[in-house]
C-alpha cells in the first residue's frame, strides 16, 4: 500500500491549561505554566503516587488535555483507578492505559510509544477506533510545531530506511512478502492495495477497485495498439486489466518475490501470458520504448533522492508520444511518514508532496497534463479493508500471526482512516507527457464515461 498513516508529531504541543492552583508540580513547574512532554515524564517519575486522593499522572494528564483544548477523550488509569475526563464533553473514546510505565513511555515519546502499547496491549481504546484517531488528527492538526528544533531533530534521527537497489528489496519483503494468503482475506478479488475509485459512495470495494483501473486506463488513453511498462505492479491487477479490457501489451515491473509469483500465476490462469510478462526486477533496470508509462503505489517506496532516476526512467520509456502516469500517496506539504508507521509497517516509505513529486519531472523536461487529488476516495477503499480485515481475524490468528500483529494493522487502517478523512494524507494521480507531444485532446472529456 501505500499507505499511510499514524498520528502527526505530538511531541512539541503547546500545554496551556491550568492546573488546580494549590497543586504543586516537581522541577519548579507552578500552575499554568507549560512543560513539554519529557518534562512531564520526569514529573511522574519522580512524584509519589497520590496527592490528597489525586495522583500526580491524573493531574499531568488534566493539565495535557487542558492544553490540548479539552478534546473529548477519557484517560483511565489502571493501576490507580482514576479517571481522568474531559470537562464538559461527552467522551467519544476512552483510552485504559495498564501501569505507570506506559504512560511514561507515552509522554516521552507519543509517536512511537502509542502504536506499540496499543500493539502489546498495554493502550486499551474503548469506543469506535476511527473516531478516536480522527479526533486525535484534529487535535494536532490545530497545533503548528513541525518547524521546530526538536521536531527536526526527531525527524533527522528517524530518516526512513534508504531505498537503494538492495535497501528497496529488503524494505519491500518486510512488508509485501507477508504471505498472498493474508492480503487476499481483505483486499477483494483484485487484490489491488491502492486508492480504489468510487463512482458512487455505494460502489463495493470490487466495483470501486475495477473502477480506479478504468480511471487510470482513460486518463492514459489506453487502447489494443499500446505498450505499457509499468514500474511496480503489485499483485498483477492493472497490468492484467490493461491486457484483457484494453488489449495492451504490458511488462510489468516488481521486486516482490511473493506478488510476482501470484501476478504469473494469475495471467497463465487467464490465458493472458503472452500479453502481459511480469519481471521480478527494479524499475531502475526497465529497457526498451513504450507508449506509457504507469506506476501506481509505487513511489512512496522511491524516496526523493531517487525521483530524478525515475524520471530519467520514464523520459528514456516513452516514444515521442508517449503517456505517463504516477499515482501516490502524498502531503500538502513536505513532511516524513509517521514513524511508527514507517518504523512497524512500511520501512522506508515516503509520501511526497506535489512539490517533490517534480523531481520526478522537471529535470527530464516532462509536461504535467492533470492533477487529481482522490483523497476521500482513498478514505472509503480503508474502510472497507478494515471492515473485512475484522471480519477475517480468527484466519488471520489461525495464519500463526500474534495479537500484536493483529492489533498494530488494526490500529494501521484505522489511522489511516483518519489520516486521509482530516487531510493529513492526500493521494494524487499525475498525468504526464513528452514535452514535444502536441497529441494532447483539448478537454478533460476523455476521463470520464460516456
């Protein structure tokens, strides 16, 4: 996938609410005033349990929530039973933290620390998940501390996994390779892990999946005369669609072991061999001249550093002619994945903002024809794999996967939810040319049915 998500840098939040005047706080911190959130970790580590029937951790996690502007979500703290709830609000999730320790971890650092207790069970949310990570990227996204030092200075040390030759294979592996049979319990038929395309908000998972192939095969302009390479080809879906709706010829490029063999597998079931040849290889080493260029998921595993190479891939690709489109997962603006994301899901992934993505471009001289941002498209293709990955848990645990496993892709998709219903992710299709191809229609007709 491409996917996405987690919840956005909490470490340097503005703490502004108060305290009860009378509590007296460790390390000279007097009420009202505002300790980031390792401040507040040494707090309870060096405070006794309880004060006057209120503990420390009760009275740090008031004051925190304070700051945060009281968003409505119920702490509940187990090993001393307090409750810890927002004032005036009806709570919407309710957040059981097991001991001390955790919320420790916790206030040192949230972005890491939130996902594993979650995982391990140590975070318990009772309520809808969903609902819970969406309030949770309102809160942050109401506060503006990405340019600061500590945010860069946490980003620098948590550079994503680099996505050389050797470093994109084994990033790829760890998560691809997790077995066919896991993704096929939830993915659908097509077995397609990207954005589908909704024509209605009814449209099944399938339909929307089969819907997003013909978007993209008319964007390009897709017909029985074309070749088509394409740079990192999942499970096979596009290529074979493109070979048996469209009657393209298609070489489709992977490094997943697993999905090729999958991908060969399907096109000698469908008669489409001859038609569709599927090379487990990188898509720097694609030789030979096509009329498009196609790659859809791929590119959050690129990194930035590696856009011009895979422009100076395309460029060389295309004929004079030729049609281009890149489909990812992005930002409104440059910013690293989560990283509990990347760290336990997707090693090495980046979504680029627009921006970035003309690295890709601008040094190979190639014309951006259309931009389209299917944001809430990408919200409602999560949902339904959530809906189907609860449905298919005891396959899941019957597959030898423990509950953290279980937990941490429960808490991945239903972030990821969130992430893409506040804006926090976007998912942009680039079409793109030649720059001497004067082929180009007129209007935007062409992309849509008739």
């Amino acid at each position: 996938m491409n996917s996405n998500t987690g919840s956005a840098d909490s470490r340097q939040l503005a703490m502004t609410g108060r305290f009860d005047s009378n509590a007296q706080l460790q390390h000279g911190h007097a009420a009202g005033a505002s300790p980031q959130p390792d401040e507040l970790a040494r707090d309870i580590s060096a405070a006794p349990a309880a004060h006057r029937g209120d503990s420390l951790e009760a009275r740090l996690l008031r004051r925190l929530l304070g700051g945060l502007g009281n968003p409505p979500i119920e702490f509940q703290l187990l090993w001393t039973g307090e409750r810890v709830a927002p004032i005036g609000t009806r709570p919407i999730g309710h957040v059981r933290v097991k001991d001390r320790r955790t919320l420790l971890g916790l206030l040192r650092d949230p972005q890491m620390r939130f996902g594993d207790a979650y995982s391990s069970g140590q975070i318990e949310v009772e309520g809808d998940l969903v609902k819970f990570m969406v309030t949770l990227f309102q809160i942050f996204a109401r506060t503006d501390a990405r340019d600061s030092i500590t945010s860069r200075i946490g980003g620098w040390l948590r550079r994503p996994r680099r996505n050389t030759l050797a470093g994109s294979r084994d990033n790829i592996h760890r998560h691809y390779d997790l077995g066919n049979d896991f993704y096929a319990l939830w993915l659908g038929e097509t077995m397609a892990y990207t954005c589908a395309y909704y024509p209605t908000a009814q449209a099944t998972l399938d339909q929307a999946q089969t819907a997003k192939m013909d978007h993209v095969c008319r964007k390009l302009r897709l017909g029985a005369a074309d070749s088509v390479a394409e740079a990192g080809c999942g499970w096979g879906g596009l290529a074979l669609h493109m070979a048996s709706r469209y009657g393209a010829k298609v070489r489709a490029f992977n490094i997943s072991k697993e999905q090729i063999d999958y991908a060969r597998h399907r096109a000698r079931q469908e008669g489409l061999q001859n038609r569709v040849e599927f090379i487990e290889d990188d898509y720097r080493n694609i030789t030979g001249r096509y009329d498009v260029f196609a790659s859809i998921g791929m590119l959050e595993h690129v990194s930035p550093e590696n856009y011009p190479e895979l422009g100076r891939v395309a460029r060389r690709s295309l004929t004079a002619d030729g049609r281009g489109l890149i489909h990812s997962i992005g930002r409104n603006r440059p910013e690293p994945l989560h990283p509990w994301i990347e760290r336990r899901i997707f090693p090495g992934a980046y979504p680029p903002s627009l921006g970035e993505m003309m690295g890709i471009f601008e040094p190979w001289n190639l014309s951006v024809l259309d931009v389209e941002n299917l944001r809430l498209h990408y919200a409602l293709t999560l949902r339904h794999w959530l809906e189907r990955y609860e449905a298919a848990l005891d396959k899941v645990r019957a597959m030898s996967f423990d509950e953290n496993f279980v937990r941490m892709w429960r808490l991945y998709l239903a972030g990821s939810i969130a992430a893409f219903e506040t804006g926090v992710m976007q998912l942009f299709q680039v079409l793109f040319t030649t720059h001497e191809n004067n082929r180009i229609p007129l209007t935007r007709e062409f992309m849509y049915p008739k």
